[in-house]
C-alpha cells in the first residue's frame, strides 16, 4: 500500500480550482455551555447533504497524502469519491477493508496528525476535508438503518484461537479470525467487554450503544465472550493450549496500570488516578446516578495533572460531576499538549481551565485526610529530552498554593503484570511490555501480541492495525503457510 495511487476518475482543473475555494463543513455540536452539564454527545453528526458536500471538496489526489497518513492504509479518496455520489454502503465497504470499527475510529482518531495533517485542502487553506467525520457518518448510517450487520465467513477451520483483552486490538483479532472460519473465544478481565472503548473514553465523545453494537455484531457472527476471566490467573496461557484446546492465542491486553506523581501527600482522600476515576464513570455508570448507584467523588474545584487525552476526558468528566472550577495542570505549553486537537478545543469552549507550566511538588490534606490545596511550581522549558519535546525545568522560588478539592492523576500508564509475571517464556523490554516483531509474534511459540502492551499507550487505530497484521500472521501459522 505504500505506493498507492487512487486510479479513478480524475478531477479537471478548474474543478480542483473551486474546490479549492470552499470551506469545511462544521459539525454541529451541543451547546458547549449546555454540554458541560450532561454525558450525551458532543458532535452530533452530519446529514446526507453535508457529507456529500464535504466529500466533494476531496481533490482526488493521486498521490493522496491523506493514505499516506492514515496508520493503516484506508483509501481515502475513493471512498470520499463514493459520498460524493450519494453511495454511503460502497464508501462503507471500502472503509471496512482496512478497518473494522470505523464508527469508534472516526470519533477517536487523531485525525489531524494521520489523514486529514497532510491533507492537500490542509496545505492550501488550513481546512482539511473532514474525512473523521465523513468516516463517522456512514458507519452512523449503517448501524441506524440496518438490524443486522451482513458478513460471510469462510467455512470452519477446525482450529480455536484465543483472545486475551476485549480492547480494539482485540476485537480487530477476533473478527478477522471469525471471518476466516476459525472458533474464536475472547476472555476479558472486566466484567464488560470494550478495553479502553468502555472504561476510558466517555460517553460524551463516544456512545457506549456503539461499541456495544460492534460486539453484538461479533457475537452474532459466532466469537464467544468470557468476561470476568482473568488469563494469568483463572488459566495461564499453556494451560489455555493444553486444557481447552486453542491452537494459537492473541495477547491484547493493553496498558492499564496507572502511573503516580511519587509526591507528598498522594495518598490523601479525593486524589484518584485517572484509570480508577474513569471507570467509575464510565463502566460502572456512576454519572448515570440515580440509574446507576456507584460512589464517585464530586469535587467542587477539580485538577487534574496531565495534557493527554486522559485527561481531557478526565477534567471534562469533572465539570459533567458538578465541579464549579475544572483545570488542567501541565507542565508544559499549549503547543505541547498531547491530546486530540478537537478534545482541547472542546474543553476550552466548556470552560476548563489550563495552568500551562506548572506541576504540583506536594499535596495539602486537612486534619480530616482529605485533599484541600496543592504546592506547585512554575516551569520553563529548556533543551528537547529524549521525546522530542522541550523539558521543563522548575523556576526556582516560583512555588504558589493552589485550591483543590479532587485531584486526578492523568501523566500516563503502563503495563499490568498480571499476565506477563506469571509467563516467563514472553520475552518483556525492560519497561515490561511485550516483545514482539512485526507480525506480533511473541517469543512463545503459538502466541501473539500487540496493541499498548506492545508499543505502550498509543491510540486505537494502531492498536486495530496491529491486530489486523497479527490475525492475518495466525490464519498463515494455522492453515500451514507459515512455519512459527
Ligand atoms: C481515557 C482514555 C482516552 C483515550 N482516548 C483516545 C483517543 O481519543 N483516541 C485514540 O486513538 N486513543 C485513545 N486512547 C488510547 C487507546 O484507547 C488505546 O491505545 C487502545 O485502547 C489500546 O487498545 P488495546 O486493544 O491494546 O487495549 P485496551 O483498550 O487497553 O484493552 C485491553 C483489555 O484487556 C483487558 N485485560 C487486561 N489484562 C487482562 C488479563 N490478564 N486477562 C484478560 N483481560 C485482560 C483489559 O481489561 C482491557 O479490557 C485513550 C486511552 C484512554 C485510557
Ligand atoms: S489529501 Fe485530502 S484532498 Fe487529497 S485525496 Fe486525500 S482527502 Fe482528498
């Protein structure tokens, strides 16, 4: 796919000429004043109309920079081609071929810097087309106008292959090996099914109705799902082999333990780590009280350390919670930020407030244990670390005291060694992940991996495409095309 060229038809030059002339189509949203008091979404979508008047300001470049940027190849053009005609399921299709959850894509990918960054319209009026949304509304049209989703698979195999972690890698190995015409079991560890889908991203940036519908779409094509079931300890992975009978096993069990600041007063009641503060809300419903009646904390002034996505959806959560005050708390600047252009941009417009260059050095409790104010400290930023991005370094004698009733810790995660410490012939880095080439073969014989446990936190997209090229490596290990 690296060389791929879009061979269709071809745009005369006063057409990419006015093309060139018009503007991206905004997509409607809630209120941001509105929004930053419920859980509903955000974006609400495109019609028929809008798409296809996006679509046709596609340029239909034939070096189409757009694929070049998307991580696992989709083929932009021909599909925005599609719209253009009004023929959503062919757009549809061409997606799928490339990417099997393209309504959980097309709300969560970092379009900006894959497909729509290079985009040419990008280069030439900072106004890419929007293929995020573009992606988004014909996955919405499908699942809105169809009871079932229609998938062949090929004839059984014979052979069994075992899931480990329901995240989007996951899911992107079970529903290629079912299609392929192997038995498929996925065991989860929470009690839900989703990864990051269910217990991470909130159900204001993307509706849990969805990720449900791609599972039942799954379920309904036969892949059977073992939730509660943590591998490592209800089975090992030999034991998976050797007592149920499965001929291979993906290990796609992502990078949920949460990182902590290591500073004083971290213990303190009302300071949570983003992982334990979003699945509350989100897995165990606890903003849907009083249908769901799970404790979360509601702070009046929230803060939270972090500039990444995990964070965003973590400080936007508060203010959903009632907090009166909701900052972000990062020790770098606004061009340094991580997280997702449109996130900002959304927590900005809802009110949240950002303390650039800061970190706490210390937490304040008060006789009772409990979170009343942080010490921090101002910084600057020096020469670039390891990451590319320019160091901050403390201001000396700039310490200040800061108000805060609920601190959520949101500056990363890494492995969970459930799993990984009781396997010793998986060969781990020495940040504990998962070594593994590029097929995601493991140096266990018959297992694979991939997705964060691999390549640490990354985003979902990856963690599909890696996936893909795992199912396609099994289906040639288990029909005899490939020896291990
Ligand atoms: C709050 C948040 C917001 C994010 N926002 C975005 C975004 O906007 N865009 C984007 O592209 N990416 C985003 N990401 C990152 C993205 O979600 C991850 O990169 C992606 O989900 C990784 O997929 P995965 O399949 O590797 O694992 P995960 O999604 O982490 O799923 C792993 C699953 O394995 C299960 N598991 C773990 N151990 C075991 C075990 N021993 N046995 C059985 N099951 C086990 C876990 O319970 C989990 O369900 C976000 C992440 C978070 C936390
Ligand atoms: S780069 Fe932009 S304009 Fe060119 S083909 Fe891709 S989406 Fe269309």
């Amino acid at each position: 796919m690296g060389g791929y060229k879009y061979e269709g038809r071809r745009l005369p030059v006063q057409d990419k000429k006015a093309r060139m002339k018009t503007h991206r189509n905004k997509m409607t949203e809630q209120d941001p004043l509105a929004r930053a008091r419920n859980f509903d979404e955000v974006n609400l979508g495109y019609d028929a109309e809008t798409a296809i008047s996006e679509a046709e300001r596609c340029l239909l470049c034939p070096s189409s920079p757009c694929v070049k940027g998307c991580p696992v190849k989709i083929r932009v053009p021909e599909f925005l081609d599609k719209i253009s005609e009004g023929k959503f399921m062919e757009a549809l299709e061409i997606i799928k071929a490339d990417n099997a959850l393209p309504a959980i894509t097309g709300r969560v990918c970092p379009q900006e810097v894959q497909c729509e960054g290079p985009c040419t319209q990008n280069k030439v009026s900072k106004e890419p087309v929007g293929i995020g949304y573009l992606e988004r509304y014909v996955a919405d049209l499908e699942r809105n106008s169809m009871d079932r989703c229609c998938v062949n698979c090929s004839p059984p195999t014979g052979k069994k292959v075992a899931v480990v972690g329901s995240g989007p890698g996951g899911l992107t190995v079970a529903a290629d090996m079912m299609r392929l015409g192997h038995e498929v079991h996925i065991y989860e560890a929470f009690h839900k099914a989703g990864g990051v889908l269910v217990y991470g991203i909130p159900e204001f940036r993307l509706p849990k109705a969805i990720v449900d519908y791609e599972i039942k779409c799954m379920e309904d094509l036969g892949v059977k799902i073992h939730t509660n079931h943590i591998i490592g300890k209800i089975y090992s992975l030999d034991e998976l082999m050797a007592e149920e009978g499965f001929d291979a096993i993906y290990v796609g069990i992502g990078a949920g333990a949460p990182r902590f600041m290591g500073i004083e007063g971290e213990n303190l009641l009302g300071i949570f780590s983003a992982n334990e503060y979003l699945t509350r809300s989100n897995l165990m419903k606890a903003y849907d009280f009083p249908n769901y009646d799970t404790p979360i904390a509601q702070g009046k002034k929230v803060c939270v350390m972090g500039g990444g996505n995990v964070a965003m959806d973590s400080v936007r959560t508060g203010l959903r919670l009632g907090a009166e005050e909701a900052h972000i708390i990062y020790r770098r600047s606004h061009e340094e930020l991580p997280a997702r252009t449109e996130e900002i941009h959304h927590a900005e417009e809802e009110g949240v407030m950002f303390d650039f260059l800061t970190t706490p050095i210390r937490f304040i409790g008060d006789d009772e244990g409990k979170l009343v104010a942080m010490e921090c400290i101002r910084m600057e930023l020096g020469e670039p670390d390891d990451s590319g991005r320019r160091r901050p370094v403390p201001l000396e004698g700039s310490n200040f005291i800061l108000e805060a009733d609920l601190a959520v810790i949101a500056i990363g995660a890494g492995p969970n060694p459930i799993l990984t410490s009781s396997e010793p012939e998986i060969e781990l880095n020495r940040w504990g992940y998962i070594v593994a080439d590029d097929d995601g073969k493991t140096s266990k014989k018959g297992v694979w991996a991939g997705g964060d446990i691999v390549t640490g936190s990354a985003t979902v997209i990856l963690a599909m495409g890696a996936g893909r090229k795992s199912a396609a490596s099994m289906h040639r290990y288990l029909t005899g095309e490939e020896e291990w």
